[in-house]
C-alpha cells in the first residue's frame, strides 16, 4: 500500500467522519466526532439549534472547526500515517453557508502549528450559527426570487430547482435583509463543503459546481454564476461567492499547517468537496441510466442524466463525477412510515402478512391504484388518501390484499414518473440500486423491478458520502482533468 486517498465527511448526520482507503478503493483506516455527545459546551441536538419560531434551524460553525482538530488529533494519536496521503477530498451538508468575517483570510494564511484550528478561527465569522439544511424562515425572500427570475419554473430551468427556504441563496438574502451589519463584515461565503475544503488549503476554496447546484444561484448549464440571480439576493455577490469551480479539479496542496501539525506531504492533493448528495451519488458508483432508491422513512431517488429537464418538482444538480453530466435528486415524504401504517390496519402488524399479499395479488393488480399521501408530500405537493378502480372511478376501500399493492405499486409509479419528467429513461443497462429498511423485504424489491423494468440490488449506503469523496479525491488526483485557479 503505497499511497492512501482521504476523505472527510459532514453530511446531515450528526457526526464528522473520516475515510482513507488505498489505491484498489478498500478502506484502511475510519474514524469519526459525534456533535452532540463529543461537544456538548456547543448545546446542539442533532447537531443543530432549532430557534423559538420552530422555523430557523443553526449550526455553531466553531463546532465543526473543533471536530475537525478532534479527528485529526485522534487519527494522530492512533498513528494514522498522514505523510502518506497522496490525494483528499470531502462533503459537507447541502444548502449549509458560512460567512467568514473581514480578515479571516489572512487568519488562514498564517495559523500556527502549535494551536489548533478552533482556537485561532475564533473571531473569523461575521455569523456564529450557521443557517443548515433544516431551515425553513426563508418564505420571502424565496417568492422574491422567483419573481425576478420570471417564475418558479424559469428559476428550476436556470438554477435546476424552484425556489427553496433551505437553498443558500435564499438564506444569503435574508441574511442581508435581517442582520445587515453581520453581512457587511463578511468578505466571503462558503457552502459547507467548501468551507471544510478551505480549512485543509489554508485559503478559500472554490465552491464546486455539484453543491453549487444547490443554491439557486448556479446556472446549471453554463457551470457559471446566474447574474439574474445575484442581483435579485445581494450587491456584489459574485465576488463575495467567488468563481465556481469543477467538482473534479484539484484546488493546490494541503495547507503548510497541516503539513506541520500533522506531517501531511507537501505533495498531497486536495480536491474540491461537494456536498454530501453528491457525494453519495459518487459512493454508490451509478452508471448512466441506473437509479438508486433509498426506501427509508422517505423514499429519495439518485440518478444520472445526460440532458436535464428542471420541473417544479425534485432538484437537477451538475454531476459531481462526469464533468458534463447531471443528477437529479428526489424526495418522497411518505414512504415506509405509510406502508407500516397500512401493513398495521391491514396485515395485523405483520410484514409476513404484507409479503403474502403481494405475492398473492396480479401484477397491476386489475388497474386498481392508490396514492397515499399521510403528510404533505413534497413531490407532488399533496395530501390525502385517494383510490381508484380500473374505470378511474374514486372508490372508498378495497380488501387488505388490493390496499396493499395499491399502495406499493402506487408509490413506485409517483417514483418513476416523476423521474422521467426530470430526465430519466430507462434503458436495456438500467440497473435500480436499493438500499433502506424496506429493502429487505423481497415482495416489494419484486414490485420495484416490476414497475421499473429493470433488475433490482440491494446496497449499503451507510458510508457512501464519505466513500465518494474518497473515490473522488483517488479521481482527482489521476485524471488530467482542471486545476482550480490557486486564489479562488
């Protein structure tokens, strides 16, 4: 093993993670913070601080430097070779920002080996809790926005989404508006990847374009800042933001206080982060047409595509590995809480039951349908629980058998409809990746090959943001691809 490649992972989790594997992608060395239970001075649950009006949800950016001087401290002290890391990478929560205060800049050229990281980035934020994916407070200044851009499907063609209150562009504008004198003090924004990115350059990093993608402000398809976009959320944004940068291009070399502290090589690589569903797309290695269906508490869909088509429903970000390509990204409320709940009122409680059932019902099963919305669904935007016969006719109840592959089936077709108008086709090499709870049930699996014609595996996804960011930084660091310029 000669040389290993790094990642260091912060997503919606409650930990910062680390993963370093060598040069056939087979992990060597893991270590991990836990937030709350590890810094417990910073008073998070879950990682985060959710505000008296149960809309603005934070993050200390502080907490997240001192995890990151606590993993590298514990990976030290466990004789992790440093030195031998050729090539590092990263993600961070999506539509997470942090506002470095005037100066900091030069505060990251000139740390001091001997203090850590948290100590001397103490004063370097204009903005101490940072706006994380949770939030929710920003309403107005989302309608603001799509106004300007000519509606909220003109926004989803330029940006790849409508407007949403957890997208950084958003946050950025009512931060300007709310707290004026904290956004005059700030000389640059970052995303979370990005800001995790600069901590190991030792200057500010590019924010790429994948996690870009996730901020209303990104023009997909040119890779370059929306200048309609900027002006209708602050005043000389673009140079607050800096120039964009390729998902795949190596930012410099790891800062000379990391060198130092902890003997990395002055020839280590490191590779622009993104953010962690980009990332998790990268883990799971999807080719080009599969599909990855994490049947969770929410369903949410990954894919690839070549040519994108935003609709007001789901998200279409770059493609964190081609440099061309994109992703979608889909999120379904009502998934497998809503199939306890009809496996409760109509199997007894029993997935045994559940499976009989579907093994026991005709595929289509003889054109009845349902769609079974418990809570607000985000895609489509409704509620309710609604059947129909083979006539389309609205029926009232059908026997357990029918209400459950009703329900399956139901909820795999939204799946792959609302693909397709994002982009998807399925083709003679699609392949579905499954992973989550219900995906160890087979009687379903069989009705998600069924409805996607295509076959179906099970994978692991408890590692792939942090996977992906190390067969990224392995990517980067062989390919011949972009440098990023050195004073982005």
């Amino acid at each position: 093993m000669n040389c290993l490649k790094l990642c260091v992972s912060g997503g919606k989790q409650l930990k910062l993670k680390a993963v370093a594997i060598d040069g056939d992608l087979g992990p060597v060395h893991q270590d991990s913070v836990q937030f709350d239970s590890e810094l417990p001075e910073f008073r998070t649950h879950g990682g985060v601080h959710i505000h008296p009006d149960g809309l603005t949800v934070t993050s200390p950016v502080l907490m997240w430097v001192k995890a990151l001087d606590l993993l590298l401290d514990r990976m030290k002290a466990a004789g992790f070779g440093f030195s031998r890391v050729r090539a590092l990478s990263g993600s961070g929560q999506q539509h997470g920002a942090v506002f470095w205060r005037t100066g900091a800049a030069r505060t990251l050229t000139q740390l001091d080996p001997g203090q850590n990281l948290h100590q001397q980035l103490t004063d370097s934020f204009s903005v101490q809790d940072s706006p994380v994916w949770m939030d929710s407070s920003s309403g107005p200044q989302c309608d603001a926005l799509q106004e300007a851009a000519g509606g909220a499907m003109r926004l989803a063609d330029i940006t790849g989404s409508r407007a949403y209150e957890r997208f950084t562009g958003n946050q950025i504008s009512k931060l300007r508006q709310t707290r004026p004198d904290q956004f005059q003090d700030t000389e640059r924004i970052s995303l979370v990847s990005s800001f995790g990115a600069s901590l190991f350059l030792g200057r500010y990093a590019a924010i790429d374009y994948s996690d870009g993608s996730g901020m209303n402000l990104l023009d997909i398809r040119d890779r370059m800042w929306s200048q309609i976009c900027l002006d209708a959320t602050a005043t000389n944004l673009k140079r607050l933001l800096g120039e964009p940068s390729p998902s795949t291009a190596v930012l410099g070399p790891v800062s000379s206080f990391l060198q130092h502290r902890y003997g990395f090589s002055g020839s280590c690589s490191v590779v622009a982060f993104t953010g962690d569903n980009p990332a998790s797309l990268a883990g799971m290695r999807l080719h080009q047409g599969d599909i990855a269906v994490s049947l969770g508490t929410s369903d949410t869909l990954f894919l690839s595509l070549s040519e994108p088509r935003p609709s007001l429903e789901g998200h279409v970000f770059c493609n964190p590995v081609e440099p061309d390509g994109f992703m979608a990204l889909l999120c379904f409320k009502n998934g497998s809480l809503t199939r306890e709940r009809v496996r409760d009122r109509c199997c007894s409680g029993s997935w045994d039951v559940f499976s009989q059932a579907l093994d026991g019902t005709p595929l289509g099963n003889h054109g009845n349908i349902g769609f079974y919305f418990d809570t607000m669904e985000i895609t489509p935007p409704a509620v309710g629980l609604h059947r129909f016969d083979a006539n389309d006719r609205q029926v009232s109840s059908w026997s357990p058998e029918l209400e459950v592959r009703a329900l399956v089936e139901g909820q795999f077709l939204s799946r792959r409809l609302h693909a397709e108008r994002l982009g998807y086709s399925i083709g003679s090499g699609t392949r579905v990746l499954a992973t989550g709870g219900a995906s160890a049930n087979r009687q379903i699996l069989q009705v998600l090959s069924d409805v996607f014609n295509a076959p179906v595996y099970t994978i692991d996804l408890s590692d792939s943001a942090c996977l992906g960011s190390a067969y990224r930084a392995l990517h980067g660091n062989h390919s011949n691809g972009t440098t990023a310029n050195p004073t982005s």
